[in-house]
C-alpha cells in the first residue's frame, strides 16, 4: 500500500535545495569559458572579436563591447534574438538578461 503525503516523512532540507537549484539551473557549473563558448557559437566570429564577456552572474550575462554604436545596435535591435539564442543553446547556462557596456 502506497504512504500517503501526510505519512511520509519530510525530505531533508539540503535535498530539497539540491533538486530546487537543479531544476532552476543553478546547479550547472558556471565558468566564464563555457559562456565565451557559448557566445561564440551565438554571436559569431566577427561579433566575438568586437565583444568581450565581463561578467556572468545571476543569469545576467554583461558584455564590454567595442563602441558606442555597436552597444546601441546591439541593446536596440539585436540583443533579444540574441539571448533567444543563448537560451536555446543546450550547451550554454542559464541566460535570463543580456547588458551590453562599453569598455573602459
């Protein structure tokens, strides 16, 4: 006869954190080479070779980019069929924002 809801007991607390992060993507090992990958294949060699990544932290993906022009372009009329492309490469993290800032 199967436990009802209420006779099991409590699953601990690290295992429902775990399976939480896990299911929320949090638990993929996050390092800065697999998101230079990842935008590689996304944005391409020439758009690569104009934008660096910056920083990568809580889903916010922040590129330096080579030039003012090139951050409007890219914030105004590229930057969302970009992050569509990021989140749907299986390879890639979790992407849930794009920022685009020139470099210093």
């Amino acid at each position: 006869m199967a436990k009802s809801r209420r006779d099991r007991e409590p699953a601990p607390l690290g295992e429902v954190l775990a399976k939480l992060m896990q299911r929320r993507g949090y638990a993929q090992p996050l390092s800065l080479e697999q998101v230079r990958a990842a935008w590689g294949r996304v944005a391409g060699e020439e758009l690569s070779e104009r934008c660096r990544v910056a920083q990568f932290r809580d889903g916010i993906l922040t590129m330096e980019v080579s030039s003012a022009a090139l951050r409007y372009e890219l914030q105004a009329f590229r930057g969302a069929a970009l992050l569509s492309r990021l989140q749907a490469d299986p390879e890639a993290p979790t992407v849930q924002r794009l920022v685009f800032k020139v470099s210093s």
